[in-house]
C-alpha cells in the first residue's frame, strides 16, 4: 500500500512538472509569436550559418563515437561537401525551377576548372602577363590572375558555355534535351583529356591536367594591415580558410538563388516547367527564358568548378565524369526540386556519404556485428537503392517546395470533360 502511495506520488509530481515544462513552451511561443515576421524570419538562417562559420573550431573535438557515422567529417571532407552543395544549388535552377532535365551538369564544372588552370597557372609559358596574383614572381612564366577575379571570369566563360551549349539544345523537350545534354557532358571531359595537341598547340595538357593553379590569399599588404592570410596555401590553417571561403561562396550562392526564384524571370521559369505550351500562350519567351536558366545555373557551376581546382592546386581529367552529373541530379532529386534547403540537405547528405559516410558505416558494421563488409564498394547501388525508396515513398524529395508536393499530391485529372459529365450524369 506504501509503494503504491509512493508511487502516485511521484506520478503527480511528474505530471505537475509537465504542465510547468509545457507552460514555458508556450510563454517562449508567444513571446516568439510577437516578434514581427520580417525579424524572425532570417534567424534559422543565421543561427546555420553562425554553426556552419564555428565547424572548424568544434570539428577536432566532437566525440569520436558517435553512433553510426563515428565521426563528424573533417575540414578537407566539408570543403568539398561545400562544393557538391554550391553545385547542386546551381542545377536546381535548372532542374528545379525551369523543369529541364540536364545530365551534363559536369561540363560546366570542367570548364570551371579549366578555366583556372588557363588563368592561374604556368600553362601558357610563352605569355608572362601577372593581374593581382599572390606569391607568384612577376618573371614567372604564364598567366596569373588573382583568384578572386579568376572566380567571376571562369562563371563568365562557364556561363558563355552554357549559352553556347543550351542554344542548339534547349528547343528540345523532355528526353531528348536529356540525351542532349547527356551528348555535351561526355564531349568536354573528351575534350579536355585529348586537348594536348590541337594542330600543334597545348590546351589542356592531356591526362596530365593543369597544374599548380594559383592559390587564393590577400597579400603581403593586407596582412601587414588587417592580419589577413597572404597564401592560403602557405597557412598552418588552409583547410580552415578553404572552408570559410566555400562557406561564402555557398551564402552567395544560395543569396542569388533565392532572389532570382522571387524575381519575374524566377516566376516565368516555374510557370515553364508546370506548363511550358500555356507558358508561351501568356507571352513567356521560351528559349530566351530557358538559355537564362542554364547560363545561371553554368555560373555557379563554374564558379564551384574553379574555386575546387583552386583548392585541388589542379584541374585533371578524371575529375569530370558522368557520375558526377548524376550525383549532383540525385542531390537535387533527393532533397527536393525547387527548394533550395531541401537541396542543400541532399548535397549534404549524398556528399557525405561519398566523402566519409559509407566508410563510417562500414566500420560501425563490422565492429558491432563482426563481418568484414567493404561497404564503400557498394557505393553506387547503395545511392540508387536511397533514391529509389524516396522516389517510391516520396516523390516530391525529403524537404520539397509547397508548390511541388502539391502537384505531386494533388496531381490533375486527365479524364476528358465528357467523360466527367457523362460520370457526374
């Protein structure tokens, strides 16, 4: 009788301690309710961002057994994280917005690269021509301009390239522009491997790739005055300040994208991709409209292409392949087309598991279970088996726009008018 007591006691102790927890949810919701909406909405934005900035200094102390993944990934895994993320966000314009399925998505990012080496790098030996460039002698050989302005002019020429590309393409629909665009894919890394000898003439130095590209840095002159890093490539801290450079490159990124959604040429992607033939009936202009699409998004690819090669202090061949364009197509796919968070989350998610992820999990299996499975070879159906399951049980992506659930949800009703009276009759 006394333990049952007792036991009513601590029961209603328990629950007096559950109205008190929910009563300050619900103060803290109000007092979060008041605050105007043009002031609340930013703060999940800065609170990730103000998460992201601080990785690196929590990264080397997070617990090294964290149940499945073991380990947050480290700074050299998180740049290129950074990248995937800055590229899925530039095909999500396309793919996303516009609705148009591009499968040579990795073109861009090699031009990107490309771009750098020819830029920044002693590839051209007989031009000495030297633009802001950091830690480079003014009698080296080449062309060396400053990063920094490398970054705009390889999203320029990238973006040129897309023009080029999506002119003769773009007037296509559906399959065909995929296998199209599937086609130019495969030409430019084609290109670059065997550009060693065009008449006599060395574009991209064959399988060999281009190599030292210049490294970002601010110069002996602001770091005598602000402390800023001359060569990031000659700092104790490199990966930190790659990370916190791909870090703005992907708040610049996601900046731009947002707006150009909300902007009239955003609305008349979206109202291409739902239905392009009612588009064109309401005075959209078609191919103007789509080219500014896959120029957009070839910016920011280019952008990610040279920034990477930057960091790589190189840009090689192997590093385009299809699978890439297919990889960042699933991040988009995975996350949600036309969201950007949800594409964020994709890239984040797939280029983890590619980077450290399925290694983690592969030793997390074999200590807990004792088998010796190399799950990292089993990569590619391991990322086809993902996006089948959320193809299956949600189509719309893990974090899909409203817009997109809804008509994924919703759907039309593709029964004739007459056969809907005749049903209704």
């Amino acid at each position: 009788m006394a333990d049952l007591r007792r036991r009513s006691r601590v029961s209603v102790r328990n629950y007096r301690d559950h109205l008190l927890r929910a009563a300050r949810l619900d103060r803290v919701a109000t007092v979060w309710r008041r605050i105007p909406r043009r002031l609340r909405s930013p703060v999940p934005l800065v609170a990730a961002v103000a998460l992201a900035a601080t990785y690196p200094f929590y990264v080397s102390h997070s617990p090294q057994n964290i149940p499945l993944i073991l380990t947050l990934p480290t700074l050299h895994s998180a740049v290129t994280i950074l990248v995937f993320v800055a590229m899925a966000v530039g095909l999500n314009v396309v793919v996303g917005y516009a609705g148009l399925l591009d499968l040579g998505y990795v073109a861009f990012y090699a031009i990107g690269a490309y771009s750098a080496g020819w830029l920044a790098s002693g590839q051209f030996q007989q031009v000495n021509f030297h633009l802001g460039a950091i830690g480079i002698s003014s009698a080296t050989p080449g062309i060396h301009i400053s990063i920094w302005l490398v970054l705009i002019l390889a999203g320029v020429i990238t973006a040129i390239g897309g023009i080029l590309i999506g002119l003769p393409t773009l007037r296509l629909r559906g399959d065909y522009l995929a296998i199209v665009t599937l086609g130019f894919g495969e030409i430019i890394p084609q290109f670059v491997r065997n550009g060693d000898n065009l008449h006599g003439f060395d574009l991209t130095h064959g399988t060999f790739g281009l190599q030292p590209i210049d490294s970002p840095g601010f110069g002996q002159t602001l770091h005598n005055a602000l402390g800023l890093p001359v060569s990031y490539q000659q700092s104790f801290n490199a990966d930190r300040l790659f990370f916190w450079t791909a870090l703005v490159l992907v708040v610049i990124t996601v900046f731009c994208s947002a707006r150009l959604r909300d902007s009239r040429i955003g609305r008349a992607w979206i109202a291409i991709r739902e239905d392009e033939t009612a588009a064109a009936a309401m005075g959209v202009p078609l191919m103007r409209t789509k080219t500014w699409s896959y120029a957009t998004g070839a910016f920011f690819g280019g952008v990610a292409g040279a920034f990477y090669a930057s960091y790589k202090s190189g840009a090689f061949p192997d590093d385009f392949f299809f699978q890439i364009s297919v990889f960042i197509l699933c991040m988009v796919i995975l996350g949600g087309m036309g969201n950007i968070w949800g594409v964020i989350f994709g890239a984040c998610f797939l280029s983890y598991l590619d980077r450290e992820g399925l290694s983690n999990v592969g030793t997390w299996i074999n200590g807990h279970f004792g088998t010796h499975l190399d799950v990292p070879l089993y990569e590619f159906g391991i990322f086809g088996a993902i996006i089948v399951i959320v193809m299956l049980f949600r189509p719309e992506g893990l974090i899909p726009s409203s817009r997109v659930a809804a008509e994924l949800h919703e759907g039309v009703h593709d029964a004739p008018l007459y056969d809907s009276e005749v049903a209704g009759a």
